[in-house]
C-alpha cells in the first residue's frame, strides 16, 4: 500500500503581550431586514470529465475512499485533544491542540517504497488553545480562546494581527487571499465580525451589522464575498453572503428552520460551511446543505442523526462533498453527490470511535484529510472501483 511522508514542525506558540482595547465588546444590535426564503435553483452545470480532478473523476466513476496513511499528533508529546485543524494549497497541514501547540505537518508526497512516515519536530511551547485555523499560502491564521488572531510561519516565526476583546474567543476565521484580508468573528451576540487587511493594506472595517444572533463559520468566494454561517434569533439556521467591494451589504442570504427542530435551543445552527466556485455546501445539526452562490439551495439530505454533522468539505469542483457524520454511536465520513444530495458511501471507524474535528482536501494531491480529536490524522485517496 503506498503511503504518504510527512514532515512534523512545531510552531513555537509563545505567550505575547499586546496592547489592545480591555473594553468590553459593545452589543451588535440586529437590524431589522427580512430576507424570503429561496427558490430552488437549477444545479450548476459541471465542468467537463476531462477539467474534474482525479478524486472527483474517482468518486464519479464508482471509486470508494481509502486510507493512504495516517499520523498521530500525540505521537511523541500528549498535546491533548485536537482543537482545529486546516491544509494548505501547498500540501502543508496546521493542527492545533488543548495544550495551545501548533503543529506544521509538511506532505512530502506519495512514495510507493516508504514503510514508515518520517517525523521531527521543532519546540514546543505552548499559548492560548486554538478555535480555529485558515491558511494564506503557507501561512497559517489561528484565531483562539484568548481573543486573537495570529499569523505564524512553518519556520515559527509570528505576529499578532487581529482581536478586539480581550478573553473573549474568536470562533472563526478566514483569509481571502488575493485581496490580502483576513475575518474572524467573536463568540458573541452577532459575532462582531472584523475585515482586516493584512497586506500592505491595513483597512480595518467592522464590527458588521447581521441578521446572525451566532456566528459559527466564516469562508470566503475567490472573488472576495464573505459568506457568513450561524443562527438567526429565532434559532434558524443562516448564511449570508456580503459584497466584496462593500462587505457591509448582504447580497444573498438563506435562512431556514426545519419541522420539529423550533423549540428550545436551536439544533439547525451551520456547524460549518465550505465553498468553491459555484458551490456551497453547509453542516447544520440535522442535515447537509447544498446551495448555489445566489443561496439557491440546490439539494438537501435526508435527515442526519442530531448533533452529529460537525464539519463538511467540498471537492475541487464542488461536485461532492463529506460530511462527518455519527451512524449508530460510530464516525463516519460520508460522501454525498451534491446535485442531488444521495449519500454514495461511508467510511466508519478510521480512528475508533473519536470524534472528527475537520475534514479537509488537498486538491493538489487529490487527498482528503480527516483530523479526529484524538489526536489522529488520516489521509484517504479513491480507489477506483473494481472491474467485473
């Protein structure tokens, strides 16, 4: 079985001083914007068999996910469970632990005579544990329970360059790349989502107005429109998508509740959304969202076990998605078809019985990586089905 070499580099997460406002956050107040329900919308039209990548082409064709290789991020120090989790373009992973350590686990690529994965770390000191995690490049964003968000490089090198209220954690972040500008969101009333630019432009704008009584996840379009993922007040799962140009206008937005889930606390808030060109596909707590940019919803899936979908990540093209899910007190990683949102397989049992944190893909290596909160990373390729 071929396996994957990975390269493990700690970052040194030292505790930094900084100087920054100790006033509480001010209330976000929800302005008073009534946004109708969608329309389901014709699927997008997708890309050519020869334009899919390989894992799409895989999965398209009848092909199952397999294990490639695996490796544990408490292998030689106990950092605790696994707290966030990213992958970068350039086949570099981020794990963040309990403990406040990040580490760099750099993908070597695919070795057919490899029988071990090769590991060495660098120092490990720990900071506040992270939230979450989003690269720019190689460069890795952790937003993290102290009300932060810093940018570290593989080297361990880093810089403090966002955080509003001190204590209060940021819940979310995400970069938007080619306009050198960052978001994150509190875990407060309205989510006090922040733009900032990281770049030479250091444009601050924020805290922005919502529809979004919870902030949950934050992703942005090639193009730079935020799309915000939460609940509304009255406990409906929400999305917004905000103009690029002007991040303060909503120029899209979903908001739904479904039979049965509209008393009490919400159960329909996003867990996670994630976006590609022409695609959003969103994780609430009782199902798997498919949506076009226009917040079309395009298909969902039949209900998922309560509580249980955590995270959701797209293929390249946007033409499936996996979904961590639990079936009979067992992980799984399902793969659905998001133009009709049939589930087409499963995966059950990867790392016991622990819990999945992040699923997340290496277009470049055609990999998908699942971070279990134990501390295992698993990478999974498609196996082409066999021929009768």
């Amino acid at each position: 079985m071929n396996r994957i070499n990975f390269l493990a580099v700690c970052a040194a997460l030292a505790g930094c001083a900084v100087a920054h406002s100790s006033e509480p956050a001010a209330e976000i107040g929800l302005p008073e914007v009534q946004f109708a329900l969608p329309n389901p919308a014709v699927v997008s039209r997708p890309p050519p068999a020869e334009a899919r990548a390989q894992l799409e082409t895989c999965l398209a064709a009848g092909g199952g996910l397999i294990e490639v290789d695996r490796v544990n991020n408490n292998d030689t120090t106990a950092h605790g469970s696994v707290t966030a989790f990213a992958s970068s373009p350039g086949g570099i992973l981020g794990v963040a632990s309990a403990d406040g350590v990040v580490k760099f686990w750099t993908l070597e690529g695919m070795v057919s005579s490899a029988s071990h994965s090769l590991f060495s770390y660098g120092p490990e000191l720990p900071a506040a544990p992270g939230t979450d995690l989003a690269f720019d490049g190689d460069e890795l964003f952790l937003a993290d329970v102290g009300g932060l968000v810093t940018k570290w490089y593989v080297d361990g090198r880093s810089r403090i360059v966002g955080g509003t209220s001190p204590g209060i954690a940021i819940v979310a972040v995400a970069v938007d790349h080619p306009r050198g500008r960052i978001a994150h969101a509190e875990d407060v009333v309205g989510g006090r989502i922040m733009l900032r630019g990281v770049g030479e432009d250091t444009t601050v704008l924020g805290p922005l107005e919502t529809q979004a009584y919870e902030v949950s996840d934050l992703a942005f379009f090639d193009d730079g429109r935020l799309v915000i993922g939460g609940k509304n007040v009255a406990g409906a799962a929400l999305l917004e998508v905000r103009d690029s140009a002007d991040p303060a206008r909503v120029v899209a937005a979903y908001a739904h509740a479904w039979a049965g889930f509209t008393e009490g606390p919400a159960v329909t808030l996003v867990s996670e959304l994630a976006v590609r060109p022409g695609h959003v596909a969103v994780a609430t707590n009782a199902y798997a969202v498919f949506l076009d940019e226009a917040m079309n919803v395009t298909a969902t899936s039949e209900r998922l076990p309560l509580l249980s979908s955590r995270s959701i990540e797209l293929t390249e093209h946007g033409l499936f998605a996996f979904v961590a899910n639990v079936v009979d007190e067992h992980v799984e990683i399902s793969v659905f078809d998001t133009a009709n949102a049939h589930q087409l397989q499963s995966v059950r049992a990867l790392a016991g019985d622990s819990s999945i944190v992040s699923l997340r893909t290496d277009d470049a290596n055609d990999l998908l990586f699942a971070a279990y909160e134990n501390g295992v990373i698993v990478a999974l390729s498609c196996a082409a089905a066999p021929q009768l």
